[in-house]
C-alpha cells in the first residue's frame, strides 16, 4: 500500500488534518504534503488539490518523465482514500509537486513544479491532460 509516516506538525502546517505526511512514491522520489484543499467549480462540481514538496526534484535534477507514474500512484493510493474518509465528493484531483514550498498561486522561475489533474470516474482516477 501506501508508506505513510505521519507525525505531528506545528499549528498552520496543515489545517486540514494536523498531520504531515511523507512518503516514497513508486519512482523513488519523498515526498512531503504540503496541503490540500477543495475548491468549487463553475459547473456546480467540486475539484481537490493536493502539493506536495519534493526537494530531490530540484537537487537530482529530475525530469517529468522519471516521476509521472507517481501523480497516478498518489491520486488513486492517497488522494481517493483521503476523500473518501472526509466524505468529500469531487470531480478533479490535481496533484502537484514543487521543489521547494511555495504560496498557492505563486511561481518562481528557481522552483521546478509539476502538475497532474484526474477525473474522479467510479471510484477511479482517470487521467486528464492539464
């Protein structure tokens, strides 16, 4: 399944659940969630994020191809289960990975980010180019 270590996180890390959780994806990569959040859509739906840091990405000089499977793996692994014991339904996940923390909405040109989004389908992720 899953190798979550989870530990508690001083006030603000993660308001949503008060724990942070690291991990080691399927190509090798920790990661650490950064947050998650649930955002309403135009059409009525509701779409899910979920950051995550991953230093390695900047410090390996990792590229998309070696991590993608891991976006997959962390929808279908962590971010399905997650929704389901919230009782939270959504229409989209988007799963994302920076090299360094990072405000929602903010850019800069030194941290390297990749994003993956998913249509939720019968319990599955599906992916969607984004």
């Amino acid at each position: 399944m899953f190798d979550l270590l989870l530990t508690s996180v001083a006030a603000g890390a993660l308001a949503t659940s008060g724990l942070v959780m690291e991990s080691v994806a399927p190509s090798g990569l920790t990661l650490k969630l950064l947050d998650q959040r649930i955002e309403a859509l135009y059409d009525g739906g509701a779409l899910a994020r979920y950051r995550f840091v991953a230093p390695a990405l900047a410090e390996k000089e990792l590229q998309y191809d070696s991590v993608a499977d891991d976006f997959a793996y962390l929808c279908e692994s962590f971010a399905l289960p997650d929704l389901a014991a919230k009782q939270a339904d959504v229409a989209q996940i988007i799963i994302s990975f920076s090299s360094a923390e990072l405000e929602f909405g903010d850019t800069a040109p030194d941290i390297v980010q990749f994003f993956e989004a998913f249509r939720v389908e019968n319990d599955r992720c599906i992916w969607e180019a984004y």
